[in-house]
C-alpha cells in the first residue's frame, strides 16, 4: 500500500511541478473548499448536502441520495436478526441466517459501508473548518450548532455501521493521502462509547424544535434518543455478554432523557406556575386599587358618558338642522333648477322656432327674390320681345311711311306735273270741287248751336242779317284769299254759266219768318 502511496505522491509533485502556471487558474466549473467556508448559503447547503447523503431510514427500504441499492428484494433490517426467517437458497438470507455476511461478500452491503463513511468525511470535514468560519459569516451560536449538527450525524453514521457490521473504524478526522488510510476497527462497544460521549458533550448546543423552515435538521432529543439506542443495543446479549450493568446504562440513558424531559416539563409548569402566581397576587394586591380605580373609571366614563350623550343629542340636533337645511335647499335647488330647465327648454323652443321662422321667411325671401328674378327675366324678355316688337312695327311703320310718302311723292309729283299740265283751269276746277266742302266747314260751328236768340239790332235792323249774313261775308273773304294766292276770282266763276252744273249745289235758305229766328240743329230741323 505505501509502495501506491509514493507513487501517487510522485506523480503529483511531478504535474505539480510542470503545470504551476495552469494549477493557479481559478477554476469556474465547480466551487473550491476555501469559497464554501467564506459564504453563509454555501456552509447550509453543504451541511444540507451532507444530510441529503444520510441512507434513507433504519429499515433501509429505499434507496437515498446518490444511491443505487435498495433492500426491498431483500426485506427490511429485520432480516439481520432471528426474527428473520426465509424460504429462499439465496446466499443474502444464508448469509445473514448464519451471521457471515461481509461488506464484500454483499454488494448492497457494501454500498452501506461506502455511503456511511462518505458521510462521515463530510462530517469531519464541518467539524473541522466551521469553527474557524468568520463571525461575520456564522455567529458563535451558529457555529456551536452547526457542529452539533455534524457530530449528531457522524454519530448516527458510526453507530449505524456498529450494529450492522459489528465493528468499524473510528475516523474522527477528515484524511489525505499523506496519512495511514488502513485504520484499525473500533468494536461496537467502543463505537457505543464514542457515541454516548459525543452526545454528552455536545447535545446541549441543539435546539428542541426549528422553526417550519428548518424542519428536518437534528435536535437536542434525537441525539439523547440516540445515545439511548446505542446502549441499549450495546446491552444485547448479541453485542455482549450478559451485563446487568448494561442494561442499566441503557435503562437510565432512556430513564434520563424520559427525566429530562419530565423534568423540563416540571420546571416549565413550575415556571408558568410561578409565573400564574405572581399573576394572580399581583391580581389579589391590585384588586382594591383596580377596583377602586374601575370605579373611578366608571364614574370618569358615565360622566363622560352623559356628557357625550348630550354633546350626541346636540350633534344629533345639528345634523337634523343640516339635513332639514340640506333637503330644503336640495328642494329649492331642485325647483331653481327645474325652473331654470323649464326656462331654458322654452327659450331653446323659443330660439329653435324664431330659427325655423327666420330660416322659413330667408327661404321665402330666397324664393320670392328667385320668383322676382325670374318674373324679371320674364319681364326683361317679354319687354325685349315688345321692344322688338315695337322695333320691327316701327320699322315696318316707318317702311310703309316712308313708302307712302314716297308714293304721295311721286303721286304729288305727277299731280305736280298734271297740275303744271292742265294750269290754272285744273287748279280753279280743283278749288270748285272743295269750294262746297270749305263752305260747309266754315258753316258748321252754326250747325252747333241749338238756337239762338236775337235781341235786336241796330238802325232798324232786327240781327237776323247779322247772323245770315257771316257765311258770306267768310265765304267773300275767301274768295279775296283765294284770289290772291292763286289769281283766280271765284266770284267771276259763280257767276259763270257753268257754275251750276260744276257746282252743282241749290242752297235754299228758309224759315226766316222773323227777327226772332230760332236756328235748330241740324238733326231736329236738318237743312238741305
């Protein structure tokens, strides 16, 4: 084995020595030994790793952390005593019939042997480097149970190992490859020991209970129950000879954890006795004066009772008042505001028709104005129209005017020329022919009057000559015109033979009977 070790060594110093620069390289996929003493989360999860390795229960029925074995096929630790009793030929059950089994000559057996040392150099291992963990990490009292922890679980492991294989070796330190690793086997009386010791000395630094969180983690009872077990395995005739003494040791163990704890029990009823007394002579010593100081509460709070019944009543009074205020002023509110909306609907109806009627006499308006515009463009067309009309009458007027006064011209002209023709016996024939006509206008103002009334005349004349008498002194006159204008005496041509037949007029003057003659019209008493 040592010819292993210095071989081992040797290849170590000789990596070491060619490789000094890479082994310096902090390393990034695992966290080293010196980095998990220096973090508070880092130590509980290692402590907590370290109970996760722990093989799972005393009947060993499943396979723990890291483990896979399982007992089941091979039933439960029964089988390790004469309770145990099988029908198979498997070398297991003959095994552990006849005591002979080995941890190599099992393989689930050896498994226990490797798993319960495993945990135990995690144990020696906290043991070792918590109590050099800095205060600012671990406080003192953390430190102390975090110690007890691991010596509870060693322990548990050692005495574990003591009464399956009846021995084993104590290693109560964590080893390297510079030490003897082939260590002699402790007997289960000495692992008993060792356990009974260890819980002596360090079960006080466990808590009774956790809090919820921490449930699981060793306590102060399973390490007294465990010292209690070991002895009383260790007084077994199986483990040892038949010792009274033993199973005394084993009896009182059990008896002083049962006194312990009844003692405990004791002393925390004698506490919360005590504790009740003092209660309740503080309460006796106090009774009068409390009761003399409820009475005068009492009186302090009736008064103030009364008076804050009254200071009630008078709130009460003003809240009536405010409420009374606040409902007739919600009312009148209410009325304002209805009448304000009753107001407003009908100044809005009001507005709205006003718009309607505007928006109605501006559509009238619009409409009448397009009608006017309309009837004026009617108007302006129809006046156009006229006015063309009237243009073309005038036109045509003054086209036939201008034609008729251009045919009187020519007929003028020719008269002209036949006047020129026939000279003055056509001119004289002419002025015959209107002679009738211009002695019948120059009579006809006489033809108007109904009568006439004379008066009477002078130097002997009655007026009757005076009235006979103005058609020919006119037609005289005329005839001096005539004859000065025209050279011809009408006079010589009445006188003339042909003067009736050109003439041709036979004027009959009658009914002058008297100066008094009444000339009548011509429709009553016409003339011929």
């Amino acid at each position: 084995m040592k010819k292993y070790k210095n071989l081992l060594l040797a290849l170590f110093v000789a990596l070491a020595s060619g490789c000094s620069d890479m082994l310096n390289i902090k390393p990034t996929s695992f966290i080293s030994d010196e980095a998990i003493w220096e973090d508070k989360v880092l130590i509980d999860k290692f402590v907590a790793n370290t109970y996760g390795s722990m093989l799972c229960g005393f009947n060993r029925c499943t396979a723990g952390f890291g483990q896979n074995w399982s007992m089941s096929w091979a039933g439960n630790m029964d089988s390790a005593t004469d309770d145990f009793a099988s029908v198979s030929d498997s070398p297991i059950y003959t095994q552990l019939n006849k005591d002979a089994i080995t941890a190599q000559s099992c393989p689930f057996v050896s498994e226990i042997w490797i798993q319960e040392y495993l945990v135990i150099r995690k144990c020696n291992t906290i043991i070792e480097r918590v109590a050099g963990v800095d205060d600012k990490v671990l406080t003192a009292k953390e430190k102390l149970r975090i110690d007890a922890e691991a010596r509870f679980l060693r322990a548990f492991c050692y005495f574990d190992l003591g009464r399956t294989f009846g021995k084993a070796p104590l290693i109560l330190k964590a080893q390297n490859l510079e030490e003897d690793l082939l260590v002699a086997p402790s007997s289960f009386a000495e692992i008993v020991e060792f356990v009974k010791d260890e819980c002596d000395l360090y079960a006080d630094n466990l808590p009774l209970t956790y809090p919820e969180e921490e449930a699981g983690h060793a306590t102060k009872g399973a390490f007294l129950a465990l010292k209690s077990r070991a002895l009383l395995y260790l007084a077994s005739p199986l483990n040892s000879e038949d010792d009274a003494r033993k199973w005394d040791d084993a009896a009182v163990a059990a008896q002083t954890e049962i006194a312990k704890k009844q003692n405990e029990l004791a002393i925390k009823r004698s506490e919360l006795q005590q504790e009740a007394d003092t209660k309740k002579a503080m309460a006796d010593a106090a009774y009068e004066i409390q009761k003399e100081e409820q009475r005068k509460t009492i009186e302090v709070t009736t008064a103030n009772a009364d008076i804050a019944k009254q200071e009630r009543e008078i709130e009460l009074k003003q809240k009536e008042v405010a409420v009374k205020e606040q409902a007739l002023e919600a009312e009148v509110k209410k009325q304002a505001e209805a009448d304000k909306y009753a107001a407003q609907q009908k100044a809005d109806a009001a507005l709205y028709q006003r718009q309607k009627e505007a928006e109605a006499k501006q559509f009238e308006a619009q409409r009448q104005a397009e009608a006017r515009k309309a009837q004026a463009e009617a108007d302006r067309f129809a006046k156009e129209q006229e006015a063309e009309g009237i243009r073309a009458v005038g036109e045509a007027e003054a086209a036939a005017i201008q034609a008729k006064g251009v045919a009187e011209a020519e007929a003028m002209e020719k008269k002209a020329e036949a006047y020129a023709k026939y000279n003055k016996a056509a001119v004289a024939e002419m002025m015959i022919k209107v002679l009738p006509d211009v002695a019948a206008k120059i009579a006809e103002p006489l033809g108007q009057i109904d009568k006439i009334t004379i008066i009477g005349g002078d130097g002997g004349n009655n007026g009757v000559e005076q009235v006979a008498g103005n058609v020919p002194a006119v037609m005289a006159k005329l005839f001096e015109s005539m004859k000065e204008a025209t050279g011809i005496d009408l006079a010589d041509i009445v006188k003339a033979d042909t003067y009736d037949a050109k003439v041709n007029r036979n004027v009959n003057v009658s009914g002058i009977d008297s100066v008094n003659l009444v000339v009548k019209d011509e429709k009553e008493n016409p003339t011929t």
